[in-house]
C-alpha cells in the first residue's frame, strides 16, 4: 500500500524530469517541490493547494505545461477538482464613516 506522502514524492520526481538540469531548473523545480509538500502539513495545505492549482510560474518560466502537471496530481489523487474551484470570496465589511467633525474655525479679526 502507498501513502500520499510516497505519491507526492513519485510525482515530483516524474515532474523533476521535464526541468532542465540547471542551476535555475532546480531553483524552479524546488518551488514546486516544496508546494507538494506542503500539501501534507495541515497548516500550510491551503498555500500548497493554492499554488499548484494556478497557473504554476515555476512551470511557465522553464517551458512546462501546469495543465500535465495539474492532470499528474489529479491522477495520483493528491488534488481533487473541487481543489480546483476557486474559494468563494469573502465579504469585507466596510468600516462605519467617522462623525464628521466640525472643522470650520471662525477666527475674529484684532483690532
């Protein structure tokens, strides 16, 4: 039997060899590592979700299709689509407008 952690692990390999084997591919691919990981720490799960189901930077800026990436995660059962759905927006209230106040000064001229 195979844990997430393994999958996680196999992924990012499989995901390893589409970098180019340079001191910039690693820096690249280490960010995508650390998100797949991420999605095994329960407090930082949500940053690791976020990230890989954008459009992942780390991706384009060395020439990888996210699409194949995100298609690996969803197969391997670390991602599901509804991870996919964006997260409804919360409302922001509107702090209440201060009392205005009274700022007209009446000086009186000296004679």
């Amino acid at each position: 039997m195979t844990s997430q952690k393994q999958l996680g692990h196999a992924v990012a390999k499989k995901i390893r060899t589409q970098f180019p084997d340079t001191a910039e591919g690693k820096l690249w691919y280490s960010v995508i590592e650390g998100a797949i990981n991420d999605l095994f720490h329960p407090l930082r799960r949500q940053a690791g979700i976020a990230y890989l189901t954008s459009d992942i930077l780390a991706a384009q800026v060395c020439n990888v299709d996210c699409d194949w990436i995100h298609r690996l995660l969803k197969e391997a059962g670390l991602l599901t689509d509804a991870d996919f759905i964006a997260p409804a927006p919360v409302p922001v209230k509107k702090k209440p407008k201060r009392a205005q106040r009274n700022r007209s000064f009446h000086y009186e001229a000296r004679a």
